[in-house]
C-alpha cells in the first residue's frame, strides 16, 4: 500500500510519543478495554442468533460492522474470508472494526501465519502494532518486531523492561546489558547517559543515607532531604546537588560542577537550576555570588546569562525577602518592566530612584501618595522634590 512504518524510539516509549511523520498514532484506536466495549464481535452472541457466514461475505460483515450491528466473525473460518475481512476493514478506514478484526485473526491465526500476512498490510499492521502496544503484550509485540527485522525497536522495549525493575542494582546491571544492544546512534547514547547518570546517583544516595543517619551533616538537619536522588531525571539531580553539596570540589563526583561537566548542562540551565536551589536555602550571599563579574582595576558589574526580570520571578518563587528582590530588580534593563516589578514587589526605593533618573516630576508627585507617611520613601521623595539642582522635564 506504500504506507511507511512507524519507527519507536526512547523518546517515544518514555513519552507516548513517535517520531516522524508516519509514526504509528492513530487516535481512534481504542485501550483493550474500550475494544470490549466498542467492537460488536465481542460481544457475547446468543446460541440462537440467526447470523451465518452464508448469509453474507466479508465485504457485508464489515459494512454491518461499521454500523454497529452484530456479526459473528466465527463464522469466516477459511484463510481467504479472515484476510478478505481484514483487507475491506482496512478499505474502510475505522479503526475500531480494524482491531476487530484483527483480535479475531490473532486468536484463530498462527503467530507465523498472521505475522507474514500482516507484513504485507502495513497499514494493518500498524494497527496491530497499536493495539499491541496499548494491550502491555510486549513479548508478542517483540516476536513481531523480530519477524520483521526490526532489532533497533525490539532492543528499545527490552530497554522499556528497565522500569518494572524495583532493585536498584538489579536495575543498574540491566541497563548495562542495554548498552550493547542494537541501537541507533541517538539512542545508544541515551542509553550510556541514563546509566552513567544512575551509576552516579547510586553513588550519591549510599553517601548521603549515611550521612543522613549519622546527623553529623548540618544541611540535612536544616533541609531534610524530601526523597532519594535516585532515578530522578538529570537536571532534578543537579538540583539536588546544588542543594546538598554546592561548596564540594569539582572533582567530587556529587558536585554540581563535575555533573555539569559530565553531561554537558548548558550555562543557562547550570544557573538557573543553582540560583533556584540556591534561593530556595537562603543562601543569599551564594546568589550574589553567582552574579559577580570581576572588571579590572578592581571594579564588579552583576552580570547574568537569563534576564534579570527572570532572576526576580525566580528569587521570588523561593519567597526571597524584600531587600534581595530590590537589588535584583533594579539591575532590570527595561525601564517600564523594573517599573513594573519593583510596583508588584513593594520595593519603593527603586520605583523613586528610576523616576529621579527619569527626571518625571509628576510621576514622582503622584507615588508620593503610594508610600506610608511618614517612612523614609516619603522623606526621600520630598527631598527630590525640593531638590532645585535637578532639571526636571515637567
């Protein structure tokens, strides 16, 4: 029929998603059970039921399927009707009576027989690979994949079996097998990734139970750890680090600097996932840090590969006092959106000092009402006001 495959890949299995154009996704097949519930030949037929195979052929059974009425598929028991009845059911374009059908050539069918069939129907056969897929029959779906000579799909649902595997070293040793499998380029690489990731998070979790346990190590007594570093995915473990083991030497293997390197954590995704946990302890004086940006003869300039707008939405999310917030957000570039933040944020000092800046008068005058009376914003502004060396523009 000139219809292409649909190609597995670990991004779908983990996902539920295929990639390429032609990837088998056919939102209108049904679970298994919805089969059950959909498709009339499953239903249980009564022994009087007048319906018989000389009544009609296998173009009529799949018309009065595709109205929804009874038909008995039993009664189609010769090669020729079972794959007349498969190729009208696929003629006509319902993925439902597709599956019917199918389930019954599946059940009356050798595997051997119904595989060659369906290697010369690629649309059914797509349909089979769905329902297989839907239905968790992985060891039938792999003989399929294997008839077919599709090793790279059959070595990724053996990958797949990797999440039924509770015992962690179990888990660990059967990723290693995983990796001389025939995979493709892309995926083989993920497969080394993930396990290198978990060979690492094994290695971090034995040393922190212990030192959990020992309550020796101050910053699990102030932040219990919420759960195990195990099987998180990685930039969740380099949160984990910076949270845990921030100040550690990058030669470590729990540093967040040796897990950047190792697997390659872009600058911005380094940072912002440092400056979340971070903020998130309190560390304010680790977050400065992180912004300081040493020019010559001395001089610093804050400097930050995300915008700082950014930086403040990230600082406030870990509820960052006022004082923090203020500093960041007078470093936002954009006038109207420190403006902005600096409103949201009560941090009144910086809202004076960009209207001094903009030498706004009136817009000074009126955020004098804003402010408490009495407090020293309202004193600074009054001191601006009556300031006659600033050449206001109204």
């Amino acid at each position: 029929m000139g219809i292409s495959l649909g190609v597995l890949t670990i991004f779908s299995l983990i996902s539920g998603r295929s990639k390429g154009r032609n990837s088998f996704h056919f939102t209108e097949l049904p679970c298994e059970s919805s089969v059950r519930l959909i498709t009339p030949e499953l239903r249980k037929i009564k022994s009087d039921n007048k319906a018989n195979v000389g009544e009609f052929s296998p173009d009529d059974a799949v018309h009065k399927l595709l109205l929804g009425k009874v038909v008995v598929l039993e009664n189609f028991r010769s090669l020729k009707d079972k794959l007349l009845l498969l190729d009208f059911s696929v003629n006509a374009h319902d993925g439902n009576v597709i599956t019917a059908v199918l389930i019954y050539l599946k059940r009356t069918l050798s595997k051997e027989l119904l595989f060659r069939e369906l290697g010369c129907r690629q649309t059914a056969l797509r349909h089979f690979i769905r329902y297989l897929t839907e239905t968790k029959e992985l060891t039938l779906l792999m003989e399929l994949l294997r008839s077919l000579g599709r090793t790279e799909e059959v070595s990724l649902l053996q990958y797949k079996d990797h999440l039924n595997i509770a015992d962690i070293n179990k888990r660990r040793d059967f990723l290693k097998s995983c990796v001389s499998l025939p995979f493709s380029a892309d995926d083989s690489a993920h497969v080394q990734h993930h396990l290198a990731l978990l060979e690492r998070q094994i290695q971090i979790e034995v040393s922190d139970r212990e030192a959990e346990r020992g309550g020796q190590t101050d910053v699990f007594q102030k932040f219990p750890r919420e759960a195990p570093v195990l099987h998180m995915p990685l930039i969740n473990t380099l949160y984990y680090s910076c949270l845990y083991h921030y100040t550690e030497p990058q030669e470590n293997y729990s540093s967040p600097l040796n897990i950047r390197n190792t697997f390659r954590v872009s600058e911005k995704q380094f940072f912002i996932t440092a400056l979340a946990a971070r903020s998130k302890l309190g560390a304010w004086l680790d977050v400065d840090t992180m912004f300081t940006n040493r020019k010559w003869f001395g001089f610093t300039k804050k400097k930050s590969p995300i915008g700082f707008h950014r930086v403040v939405d990230i600082l406030h999310r870990s509820s960052a006092p006022s004082q923090v917030l203020q500093k960041y957000i007078g470093l936002v570039d954009d006038t109207e959106r420190r403006i902005s933040l600096a409103q949201r944020h009560k941090c009144h000092d910086v809202v004076i000092n960009t209207y001094r800046e903009l030498r706004d008068r009136q817009l000074l005058l009126g955020y004098r009402g804003r402010v408490e009376p009495g407090s020293e914003q309202e004193v600074t502004i009054d001191r601006l006001l009556g300031n006659t060396q600033i050449r206001w523009k109204n």
